[in-house]
C-alpha cells in the first residue's frame, strides 16, 4: 500500500485547510493511498523523531512526502535522508532568516505588552 505523508508547516496542524483538502482528494481520487498527517510541534528534536519513526513505519511501501512552508524543509531533510520521492509547497529553505523574523516579530510584540 501507498502512504502519503504531509508535513505541515511551523505553529500550523493536522486541522488546516491545505491539510484537510489535501486528505479529501487523496480520499476521493486516490482511496488506496494511505494519508498520514501528524500533529508537529514547534520543538525540533520532537518533530525530527516524530518524522522518522512515521518514514521508518511506512518505508516499507511506496511513500511519498508533501511538505508545506517549514514541513517544506522537514520534507526535504527526509527525501535526502530517506531516498524519497517530495512534493513541496512553498518549502522554508533558509531557517536562519525566518526564524530570526518570527523572533524579531515576538520579541516587539513582547516588548509592547510589556513595556521595560
């Protein structure tokens, strides 16, 4: 049997709409392929092994990776560790740079709750 394993990306979950509208056309159009979507969380190490034991259960088969913003980056990690076919939606490539606007955007908001 099939798998395919979306990866969803930062602070984003199961319960997003790329999700469930991806897992409602696998259900119409492709019912023999498996749809796995965990719930990630923001803790890398956690996220990393959540993925690979899902990839170590499911290799067996044919699967196939989708990763959306930094399930992207996940994805890409994956295919080249794994030898996987990947789809990827647009993918987080440069975490240094997007992590330090997430960060600048938390540490102003932050600063304007609570004020020094």
């Amino acid at each position: 049997m099939s798998a395919l394993l979306y990866i969803h990306g930062f602070l984003s979950s199961p319960k997003s709409h790329k999700a469930i509208q991806m897992g409602e056309w696998l259900s119409q159009y492709r019912p023999q392929t498996q749809y796995l979507c965990p719930f990630l969380t923001p803790y890398p190490d956690q996220t990393r092994n959540t993925l690979e034991k899902l990839v170590e259960q499911h290799i067996i088969g044919s699967l196939y990776l989708m990763g959306s913003s930094l399930g992207g980056f996940w994805a890409t990690w994956l295919a080249e560790k794994y030898g996987l076919r990947t789809v990827l939606i647009n993918p987080a490539v440069d975490l240094s740079v997007g992590l330090y606007f997430l960060l600048q955007q938390f540490t102003e908001s932050f600063e304007r709750c609570f004020p020094a």
